[in-house]
C-alpha cells in the first residue's frame, strides 16, 4: 500500500475474493480471517486465481488456536479484521469500504469501523 491518501477498499478471502469478488487495484488489500499457518495456500490460489498482487493481512492466531467453522472462530476472525481496518485508518490510510460475506463478521467490522462501508456479500458458496 503505497498511497495512503487515495481510497482503497478491503476484501474478506472466503466468500468474497474465493467466489470472484477481487480487487480493482494493487493498493486494494485482503484481510482474510485465514490464519498465519494457512498463509501459503492464500497467496497461490489469490496469485493463480486472480492475478491480484497487493498485500493479503492473515489472522495472527494459528488455525489450533482460532478453530473452525464456529461461532467463536468466526467472532475470532471478526475482531481480527475490525482491528486491522481500524489500524490502518488510525495510520492514515484511506479504506472506505470492505467486503464481507459472514453476518457475526460484519456487524463485528460495522461496529468498531462505522465510518466505513461493509458490503455484505450473500452467497451459500462457502461454509460459515
């Protein structure tokens, strides 16, 4: 991300960018509630899948850690995004709107970020 006055949008990975919802520009970013131990599968499948080559932010927890397909693992990977977005405004960065498909995540994003913009993306593609 190399401007950070310019607006930029943000992208879930499961259920946004993995159904075809990419990001228009390198200075997009994706921050996905994928842990850090499943970081190598995110790259190859946004890089072959997409072309996409901006910056992807990975929950910092392990998948151990976080769990799966819970209401708790995906509160876990809400808060990691809520907090992410709000850092990177704090520093300056202009991120105006971020998709999102999980409902818990979004109204957790919504909650912390009320100045940007969470589009829910509906589908049944993807296991909550």
């Amino acid at each position: 991300m190399s401007n950070r006055e310019h607006e930029f949008y943000g992208y879930d990975f499961d259920g946004v960018v993995s159904i075809g919802v990419t990001p228009r520009w390198t200075d997009d970013i994706i921050i996905t509630g994928r842990c850090i131990d499943e970081a190598e599968y995110v790259r190859e499948y946004v890089t072959k899948n997409t072309g996409f080559i901006g910056e992807i932010i990975f929950n910092p927890m392990t998948l151990a850690e976080r769990g799966n397909h819970t209401v708790q693992a995906r509160t876990y990977s809400g808060e990691h995004k809520a907090r992410t977005i709000k850092k990177l405004r704090e520093d300056g960065f202009n991120l105006t709107r971020f998709f999102e498909d999980d409902p818990i995540q979004k109204a957790i994003i919504e909650e912390a970020n009320p100045d940007v913009e969470v589009v829910h993306i509906v589908s049944n593609l993807v296991q909550k």
